[in-house]
C-alpha cells in the first residue's frame, strides 16, 4: 500500500482521517438536509401550523375551565402556549426563529395537555402528533428544539412532579424509568418522521431518471458550500458539463436510449468524484459538479482529467456501443468572493466557450474571460 498515495486515486480514503471524512459524510447524506422548502411553500406550512397553536390556546383554556381549573389558572395555561405563539407569529423574526418558536409552542401545548389531563396516557400521544406536524417544516431547528423538549419535559417533570405527567402507579413508583420508556417511544415516532421527511425530500430534490440532485438541491449545495468558504478560506470549483449532439441520440435510437445514456453519464460522473464532492443533473443533457473545500488547486485538474477520460468512453446501450462527446467548463471560487449563483453562471459560459473550441472541450472562466462578452478564456 502506498501511503503517499493521492487522495484523488484508489487508495483515496484508506486513511483514518479519510474514512472518517467518508463515514461523517455518509451520514449526513443519508440524514434529511433541512432547509431546502421554497420561501412561498414555507410561509404557506408556517401560517397553518400558527393557526394551529392559536387554536391550541383557545381549547387549551376550555378545556382547564372543563376539568374544573380557576379561571385565572385556565388563563395561564393557555398564556404559556401564546407567548412562544407570539414569537412565531412576528414576521420581522427570521425564518429559523419563527420556526423554532412555533415548535417550542406546540410543544408546550401537548406537556399542557398532559398536565390538565392528570397525567392520562392518552394525552401523551399529543407529543406523537405534534412531531409529524413538526416535520412539515423539513428543517432540523424546530424538530431538535421539539425532542430536545419532550425528552427534557418527561425527565424533569417525571421525576419532580410524576403525577403531572403519569397517571398509573407503575409509572408513580419508578418514574425515571417510564420517563426514560416514554422518550424512547418518542425518538421511536422521530425516526419515522425523519424516514418520511427524508423520502419526500429525496423526491421533490433529485432527478428521478438518474438519481442526481437536481437544480435546487445542486444550488442549496453551492451556496453552503460558498458560505463554508468564506469562514475557512477554501477555494470552491463547479464544473459545468452538456454532452455535445445528444439529440442524434433521441433520434436514431429512441428516448429510451437516450435516457439510459443519460443514466450512465450520470454514473461516471459520480463515480470521478470525492466522498465530500456533488454531481447534478441541471436538465435535459446538463450536469453539473461541485468540488469544494479545496486545499490544492491541482485537485480540481486531476478530477477534471478523470472526468473528460471516463466520458470519452463508448457506452454500451442495447448492444449497440454510442460514442459520447462532451463539453465541460470550469470556475473557481476563493472564499466567499462572489455569490454562488455567479460561480455556477460562469461556468456555464465556459462550458459554452468550450463547445465553440476544435478540440480540447474544456474550458475555463477567469479574469481576462470576465472582460470579454461570452466570458470564456482559452481552453485549460
């Protein structure tokens, strides 16, 4: 084994810190995203899950004047829910903050519940419902703020106070135990909704032909990854690639085809790439990459290299071997020196820039191109 070996070549990740980088990264792929719902299709969720929790205070304060609860009392535990309410309801407040706030509310409104009720199991499944809600968000701050509570409400609570939160004398007599059975049902429902959020969001942000992000989750990508730059000082890079006369393809052999055609680029793309790094189908025959955190700039060559070999590959597709021609453009990024939307925009007019040229098909976007009307410097 040589232990010199690039990071860029099979050994790649046979190292500790390599494995663990691909491990971490892994998981987060496999974990939801977050924070990927459109601002439009948010506000419409938020303002029904604040009608929720206004609802929520008006019954919670019937009902405590029902089981018999003073006025002031009934009052009171519905004030508890309408503060965080309030919160969640101030457009100023940022999105994250809105959310979070709702979450804290609701939350609060299912331990009232619990509380007014003496305990009853039943009101319990108040929490499960409540994270499905929580869910729609598809955001990690008011899901964690929503476990971090109901773990931490059943925990205290069950032990100071057991009859407020159970109602049997099993629970009576050993309460840190049903505290601790009660959140393992809970992070139980939150594993499920987590499947579901991470189905649903799998769906509405990936190609469903070759599996790839698509153009939003490729963007959210980005723009993170830019962010990122800017606090470490790494450089970002975005390959641009359009397979050359791809329609010849649809029009000899079918769009079956051409979609398996599609489905192997997309399968060599991926497969030139880092743990850490993204492929995405942009559209029709337009790929995108995203190769950040960039501690050498020769990195992004050697990919590049890999990439432009394994495309010129023929693929093989119903017996019949198709030659694949593409063109690939390429721009960098140090730090947060411009939004991502300019990098990626860049890139493309290089890809562009690389279609017009005879031979090399690659091509990069740099000082002297941003001078020029199509914005592409010689090939690299």
């Amino acid at each position: 084994m040589n232990p010199t070996a690039s990071p860029l070549t099979g050994n790649y990740g046979r190292t500790l810190p390599a494995r663990v980088a691909e491990v971490a990264s892994s998981i987060r792929r496999a974990l939801p995203q977050g924070r990927l719902v459109s601002e439009s299709v948010w506000n419409r969720r938020h303002r029904t899950i604040v009608t929720l929790i206004w609802l929520h205070v008006a019954g919670l304060t019937v009902f405590a004047l029902a089981a018999g609860y003073e006025l002031t009392h009934a009052v009171t535990e519905g004030a508890l829910v309408a503060l965080p309410a309030l919160l969640a309801s101030y457009e100023r407040l940022g999105r994250g903050l809105r959310s979070c706030a709702a979450a804290f509310a609701l939350v609060t409104a299912s331990a009232v519940l619990v509380h007014l009720s003496g305990g009853y199991i039943e009101a319990h499944f108040h929490f499960f419902v409540i994270l499905g809600v929580l869910a729609l968000y598809q955001d990690w701050g008011p899901f964690l703020v929503a476990i971090t509570y109901v773990v931490a409400h059943h925990a205290v609570f069950g032990l100071l106070d057991p009859a407020s939160v159970f109602n049997h004398p099993a629970a009576l007599a050993n309460p840190l135990l049903w505290s601790m059975i009660h959140g393992a049902f809970v992070l139980a429902a939150s594993a499920v909704c987590l499947v579901t959020w991470r189905i649903v969001e799998r769906q509405s942000l990936h190609d469903p032909l070759t599996d790839l992000p698509n153009r939003a989750l490729f963007g959210d990508r980005l723009a993170r990854a830019m962010a990122r730059a800017g606090r470490t000082g790494a450089a970002v890079s975005v390959l641009f690639v359009d397979l050359d006369d791809f329609k010849s393809v649809n029009d000899h052999l079918g769009h079956a085809a051409g979609d398996e055609l599609l489905r192997i680029v997309a399968h060599r793309v991926r497969s030139c790439l880092r743990a850490t790094d993204t492929a995405g189908r942009l559209g029709g025959d337009e790929f995108a990459v995203l190769i950040e955190d960039l501690r050498d700039p020769d990195e992004v060559q050697v990919i590049l290299d890999r990439l432009t070999e394994a495309l010129q590959q023929p693929a093989e597709i119903r017996g019949e071997y198709v030659s694949i021609a593409a063109s690939i453009g390429r721009s960098t990024a140090h730090g947060a020196s411009r939004p991502s939307e300019d990098l990626l925009r860049e890139a493309d007019q290089a890809m562009y820039a690389a279609k017009r040229g005879r031979t090399d098909r690659r091509a990069r976007f740099g000082s002297e191109a941003q001078r020029r009307p199509h914005g592409a410097e010689a090939p690299a």
